[in-house]
C-alpha cells in the first residue's frame, strides 16, 4: 500500500498526517510532500505529535515532483493550496482524496495558544485520518 499525502509547506499537515497513517501500519509506505516545501518540519507539529507518542522529528519537507512518476492506491491533498496546484500524476493513481485542515502555522498569540490551534488541528487529522483508515485502506490492505 502506497500513500502520498500532500500540503503546500510539507511541515504541519501533511507531517502529522503521514506520522498516523504510519503508526497505524508500519508495513504502509506512507509518504509526504509539499508543493512549496518549507526548509524544515515545524517545530510544533513535532511538539505536538510527541505528545502522542508519534515522532515525526526525522521527517523532511519534500518537493511534490519528487514523486510524480510513481504509482500510489492514495494521494491526499491536506490543504486547499495544495488542491489546485496540484498536477497530474503520470504514475498510477487508485484514489485522489481531499481532507482539508486550516493551517497551524498561521496561528498567532502565545506560545500556548499557538500549541493550542496546532492541538486542535492535529487532533481533527487524527480524527479524519482515523476514519480514512478504518474505512477505506485497511480493507485494501
């Protein structure tokens, strides 16, 4: 089972994403990507999967094309941005999803509340991302 989820940064969304997907099946090989990769996973995506249990402080914002020839059963877009730049695939598509979160890293105010949007927004990916998998890959499995 291959799964490409996608954002246009690479370093919140998509990386708490991929970081559940992964713990769900570590046999899985669950990628992610960005169409506008930043330089670095953000420091309190990684905070907040720590906080449960996932440790996604290895993973690399990656540039989308790295990946546009390959075969996936999911590409799921993360954000809007990422939506409608989106190309197409010339590899094998099974499944073309679109969850869409709002962006922690907008967030503003103190540092806790900061942590508080990048809760909220990670507990909603754990929440769809849950049901995706219950739902639909793991009977692919």
């Amino acid at each position: 089972m291959k799964i490409l989820i996608l954002c246009t940064g690479n370093s919140c969304r998509s990386q708490m994403a991929h970081g559940y997907l992964q713990s769900y099946n570590a046999d899985m090989d669950v990628r992610s990507a960005g169409t506008e990769p930043a330089p670095e996973v953000n420091p309190n995506a990684i905070k907040v999967m720590k906080e449960e249990g996932i440790d996604i402080s290895g993973h690399q914002p990656v540039q989308l094309d790295y990946y546009l020839i390959e075969p996936w059963n999911y590409v799921i877009t993360v954000c809007d941005s990422a939506k409608e730049k989106c190309p197409v695939f010339p590899g094998s598509v099974d499944h073309r999803l679109h969850i869409s979160f709002a962006d922690p890293a907008e967030a503003t105010g103190t540092e806790e509340e900061i942590l508080t949007e990048f809760r909220r927004i990670r507990d909603q990916i754990k929440q769809e991302f849950t049901r995706l998998y219950q739902d639909m890959i793991s009977k692919e499995l």
